[in-house]
C-alpha cells in the first residue's frame, strides 16, 4: 500500500453490534486511523474536532438523515449502511450535495463483496450458457424463502439473457412432484435449501455442451461486511456525490 | 490381487451397447478372462462349452428369464443389470436356486457403486443431525423430477429418521414463492435441477449445529455401471442363492 | 422422542467458554435437564445432592483424573471432552470401573459427528474406486499442514485398501512443479488449503470409471461440538464401562 | 434470435474428431447454415464456389497458414483452433489483414466459453480478497501438473493483486508435510488432484473475514470447445482484424 498519511475515520452507532466491527476493522487496518466514536447521546461535532475525513454511518432510519445532512454540510465523507433509503431520501442527499461538490457519499444495502462479485458475474456470464439455475442455502431460521439476493440475482441473470435475446432454459420435464423444479423468478429457476449448521450461501450454475460454470458465495459470519466497509472508505474520498451500491467501487 | 486362476466371464447381450462395454472391462482387468460373447441367435450352450463360470446379462426383459433358467440349471453364476423384475419373477429365480444351492444369481436395478454408497451414507447418517435435503441435478433431457434415485435416497433417510424418533427439519419459512423450498418427499425437501452440461449428480446435505455434512455423486458417463458389474462378477460365487441389489456386497 | 423422565445432567467447568456453551445445549434439549453446574472451587458432592445422572467433563488434564475417580466411584456416568488421556490413563479409568460395572465413561478426543461420520464412511468405500485423494481447508492462522484429521482420514483409507489388496491411485503425472501433487500421507494425496474466511472443512474424492462420490465435512463454528456430546449423555448410561472415541455412538 | 437470413458456414478439417463435432453444431443451431465441408485433399476454392462466409479450421500447423492465406485474400472470415500460431505467424496473417480490411479472423488456444470467463472473474475479485488458492483437478492420464490453465489463472491472480498493491495471503503455516501446501506460481497456492472419473475442472477460491467466493469451471467432453466456435463464427463477420483468444468476443 502507499506511505500516505492514514485516512482519518469516524464511527457512527460505535456502541452497537456492527458499530463495534466496524470500530476493530478500522483499529486494525494499517492504512486507516480511528479517531471518533459517536453513539446515541454524543455530540456530531466531535467528528469535526477530532479532523475526521470519512465517518461510517449503521444506525437507525430515524436518524440517518440528520446525521448526513450534518456531514455533507461539514465537509465529511460518509458510508453508510443504515437501511431505510427510498428514492426521496436519495433525492433529499443528493440535493444537499450539490451545495458541497467536493463531498462523497456512499449508500449500499449490501457490503458483501463476495455477495456483490457473484451477481456481477452471474449476469456478465448469463448470455453464454444455454441453461442457468440459482441454488440459495439459509439457515433455518430465514423466514423469506427465496432470499432478497436470490430474487435480485434471478433477476439481473434474466435481463441479461433477455437483452442477448437468448431463450429459456431447455427443460424436458413432463412429469414433476409439486415443487421439485424449484421457484420461477422471472424465468430463471431457484431452489431454497434451509438447513441448521449453514448461514448464508448462494450458487450459480451454468451450463452448456459438456461445460458448467458455478459461482458460489458463502458468507458464515455476521462480520462479512467489513472488507466492503473498509473498501468504502478507502475509495469514498475519491468519489464526490452519491454513489448507491458498492458495486462502483468493483471495477467490473 | 491373487495369483489364482482368472474367473471365466461370459457376456450375454455382448452386441448392445452395453454388453461391448462390459466386455471391454472383463478384458481389461486382469483377474477375470472373456471367454464367452453370446447374442440374439447364438446358442446359449457356447457357455458351458467355453468352461464359462460367470455370465453377465444385460439383455431384455422378454428373453432374461429363458437365459437365467439356463444358467441356473448349468451351474453358471449370473449377474444381471436386465429390468423388469417384479416379486412374482424374483420367486420363480428363487425356485430354480432351489434345485441349484452351490449357484449365484445377482439381480440389479443399479450398479453404480457411488450412487449405492451414498443413499447407504445418507442413511447412517440421518438420525444424527437436524436438517436434511437432497439435491439432484441432471442433464435437462430428463423426463421426471425429481429422479428416481432421489426418491429412493428420501426415503431411506425418512425410515431411519422416523426409526429414530427424529422429528422433522426446522424450517421458518413464512413466506414462500411456490416451488422455492423444493418436493416434499417422505418429508424430506428434495430440489431438481435441469441444466445443459451435466449428466446425472445428487447432494445430500445433512446439517447440525455449527457443521455440514455433505455426500455427492456425480456420474459422468454411461459406462459407470461397469466397475459395479465387474464387483459382482468377483463377488457372485461366493454368494450362492440370490441376491438382490448390490448392497450386500458392499459390506456396509 | 420418548416421554420418559428427562436424564439429569451436570457439567464441569461449567464457566469455561466450552463448558457455557454445553450448558445451554443442555438446557435447549427437552429429552435433558440441566441440574448441576460446577467449575473450579465448586464441590463436586453438589452432583450427587442434585441427583445428577450424567456429568460432561471439559476441563484440564492436571482435574480430570480426579474428577473421574469422585464420579465412577458415585455411580455417575461421565462423557468427557479433556484431552491428555495415554493409555495409562484410560488403564487407570479401566480400573476404576472394573469395582463400579455400571457406570458407563465416554472419553473421545473429537465430538464432531459430521468429521467422525466423514471418515469412517471413506474407510467404507475407499476399496470400491481405483483414486482417493484428500482436501483440506482451513483458517490462515492454522499451524500444520496437513490437519491431524486428514492424517487419520488418509491412515483409515490407506489400511482400508491395503486389507482389500487395492493397489495405488492411477497417476500418469511426469512433469511436476514441486509440490502440485500435494503431501503424500500412507499412499494418500493430501492437499492443505488455508484461506481466510474458512474455518475447518475437509473433502475426500473417490474415483473410477466415470463416476465420483465426494464427501465433505464443513464445520464453521466453534459449538460443533456440542450435538456429539449431548448424543454422548444420551447414549453413556446404556453402555456401561469405558468407551472411547464417539464411533460405536453411530452404529456404523 | 434474429429474423435475418443465416450465416453460410464451412469447416476445414471436417472429417477429423472435432471437425464432425463442428458441423454437427453448426447444423443444429438455426441462425448458421453448413454449407462447405472440406478435408485433406478437397479443394479450398469450393468455400467460395458455396458462398460460404465464415470458415472453421482445426487443421494442423503444416496447412493452417495455407487455408488462411486463402481465406483472407477470399474474403471469407476464419474461426481457427489449429495450435501452433507463434508471434511471427501472428505478425504474417496481419500483413494479410491489411490488405483486406474487412476480414475478421480469430485465433483461440482454448474455446471453452467457462474456462475463460473463469479466468477473467478471478482476475476481476483477486484484489478485494486476502486470500486466493487454486484446485484442479483433472483425469489421471494427465502428464504434466499443475494445469496449463492452472499455471495462466494463477499468474493473472498474481498480477491483478500485484497491481492493486495486496500482498501475499496469509499463511501461519509453520509444521508442513512436503507437498501438503501445494504449488507456488507466481505467489498463489495451486493444488493438482488427479483422480479416476474426472475429466477437466478448476475450481478457484478467494476468501476475506467471514466470506469466500468460490468460481468454479467443470469439462466433461471433448466437445465443450463447440459453443466457443459458434459464439466466434456468429461475432467474427463483425471484428475485421485479427482477434487472438476468445476474451474479446465475452465483452467483459
């Protein structure tokens, strides 16, 4: 990495569950320094005494608003990955961000990079392959069956071959048990495994003559987002406006 | 190996398809001899000519119980992977052996010993974890879902779960797109998958608190019944009277 | 389940980050109930007031012996997790149990069901295909390489091929960049993978003529432990003496 | 797919193994018309007396400069499998392109559609991952280990973490069995399994804090080179020049 000054980091929501990772990825990346923690009841401008460049933002949807109006106003870059942001609320950001040109904000609803990657590639590949099923695996506790990303996967993965002009899977199968062939989310067919001893895993197949192509996500602790937080942070600095969705960030 | 004598093998059906690739295989190893190749219009009399002590069939179901009586009643060991056997034909085998207790019949509906292996595994295992499911995924030529096999694997591990006093696999699901969580058979969840570049694969994922335990199958071409077939050929005169399935000689 | 009286259960070294984590398991199993805690400083005559049936030992070897000696002696069965157990010790538990013949100790190095199940189902089939080959991933942080499972993994599949007279895997490999073909353990081709995200997981291959069985086992978290041992409280007080390792739990 | 009239297709080299495996794709796909076949022996000058517009050679290093002289000053594109194109060969059929600007000619080592994109994800996630190890696994009459395939992946993992300044993977490795941590290329860990019942398969794994992303390709005939020739025979009428390796077409 590069001999730079490290980037100076705030945490918002510093005493709950996230906030603490958070806290201990930023401690422990040589590149960046922790030098605000502020948690319900502590004063914002702490972030600016302390010379804070980018403050990382997992509270509640009640308060999510103020905390970035008062960042963007004073010059801080933001991560956030509070829930809660319909289109007026990216709206309302981007207007005030227009005031302060030189400021980045990132949103996302998902810092799982692995999680991320894995529909990007799903959907670059899905025009090549004559056949594609989604295979989602959950602990037993998910009340949603398909998962959010399977749904979201199913669907970049048909617009894809949509646009390609490519045709459905082939599927022979005339005589099927209620069921068998799992969900179809816009044509693409999905299996949900629930199962004690997994947490979050999702698999891609592809397939065509004699080849198949399989891009598997699993994710089995609750701190998988860090490394995407971190990513954010890095990059936010160098991103003025609203970017939503880390996927930017990728590259790709 | 042994140093003894190789087991003189004859092939009935040696024309078809699959007959010329169990002939390939007798010849290839090196404790078995192919002595004998006999097809529609030869003479079934050209075994015991040719000091045959094994005959494989894989030949029809209209002729299968003409050759089995011969062999019987020859002294001539038989394995045979010809369908068609109900509990009426299986008897009527059992009669002839009768007469005939120094000989060995076996009869199979699949030699494919990794596909035996599994659903013996799969329901070892049952009665100690969780969660379970079965995945099966085949090439999307395929007329039924889920595949026979998979049936068959559901309902090993269901008795050995119900034998045990196992209740059913937790699942929360409360919202469902219908067909996500698979076929329910025998109360396991089983998923198919059609996909182009696959032949014919199965799953089953057995789950605790904190591990996986997972057995696959992948079989990836026609003549994956040939090491099974090539077991009993080795196995059969030492099991006289008949045997059905090549569980037995498994040793499990 | 039944509805019989639920089995009273103790645990020692009920504080240690282990020994919590058997008491909740026990406290979430309604075939069990937890009667007795005990850590260091505590009296281990409170197991008897309370009528314990069964007491779960994780503690350390300099205790262990001491403990065991007070529990046989009390007519308690013992499922014990600390490690430190020679054959002089299990001589000297032998001993003990001789006075008290219905007194049943469990001692095993590993509770993990999957990982035990995993390897006596590769001794198993380990003589049906003409390849093995063992992975192992692990957490970055691991020491050795290989893991001391695979080391037993590869022992059992190399003296189950040796009994049947299998020979080695086929390799035609003439070219190697050192080290490509993995660590060669009793004949058996291992492979060490260490990568963050992991934490224990193992695949043993099994190959032949177009077909494979696979068999994985992935523990991800530190309780993995726990179904083993509660299947060891469940199991102790039918099985009277010394018991060693989980296996003749699994009735394989 | 279109409405418009199909491409006139002809294959070099069309009585050869893969050559029928060519013509028999081409003319099951609705948009490409087999109109020349052409063997050792058969005259070029029949490709254009058929108006053929697209030609497929896998023909041998000795001929293939000859056909594509041919070919070029015909006007006709060229898809081409043949081995042997160095820099001078490469260098000779741009001096050819120049003189017919609208030519397209493809020149591709591998056209398996999987192992590419495989490749290309990997390249793509190297950076956002700590870790990064490779396995492939492939029949056991394979001379040389790690894989051709294996050796390029790893050294395009290598370059990409090179490039975003990520250092080596972690690895607290410090008791290791000869072998059992696999190859070095380039800085990334490559495992070889050679096993009965596999033909060709990769699987690449990348892992952060609580993630891993697992990309994985599976080859199980010889004829998973036919969608890659399509995909090039349906493109090449629209890339004049010439194209080396099927990337460029995959839009990534």
């Amino acid at each position: 990495m590069s001999a730079a000054a490290p980037i100076r980091v705030g945490v918002l929501g510093a005493k709950g569950k996230v906030g603490r990772a958070i806290c201990e990825a930023v401690e422990q990346a040589p590149d960046l320094e922790l030098v605000a923690e502020v948690d319900h009841g502590d004063r914002l401008e702490s972030f600016g005494e302390a010379g804070t460049q980018v403050v990382v933002d997992f509270t509640h949807p009640d308060v999510v608003m103020d905390n970035l109006k008062f960042l963007v106003s004073n010059g801080i870059h933001a991560v956030v990955g509070t829930t809660g942001f319909d289109d007026t609320r990216l709206d309302t950001v981007r207007s005030w961000l227009i005031e302060r040109p030189d400021v980045g904000v990132l949103i996302a609803p998902n810092f799982a990079i692995g999680a991320v990657l894995s529909m990007r590639f799903a959907e670059a590949a899905a025009r090549f392959f004559d056949s594609v099923e989604v295979i989602e695996l959950h602990h037993p506790n998910k009340a949603d069956a398909p998962s959010g990303t399977a749904y979201r996967t199913a669907a970049l993965i048909s617009e894809a071959r949509r646009k390609a002009g490519v045709g459905p899977s082939p599927d022979a199968t005339t005589t099927e048990l209620d069921g068998a062939r799992g969900a179809d989310v816009d044509g693409v067919r999905v299996h949900s495994v629930r199962l004690a001893g997994l947490v979050a895993h999702q698999e891609i197949i592809l397939g065509t003559q004699g080849e198949t192509l399989t891009i598997r996500h699993d994710s089995i602790d609750r701190n998988s987002f860090a490394p995407g937080v971190l990513l954010g942070v890095r990059e936010i600095g160098n991103r003025p406006g609203l970017t939503v969705g880390i996927d930017p960030l990728l590259d790709l």
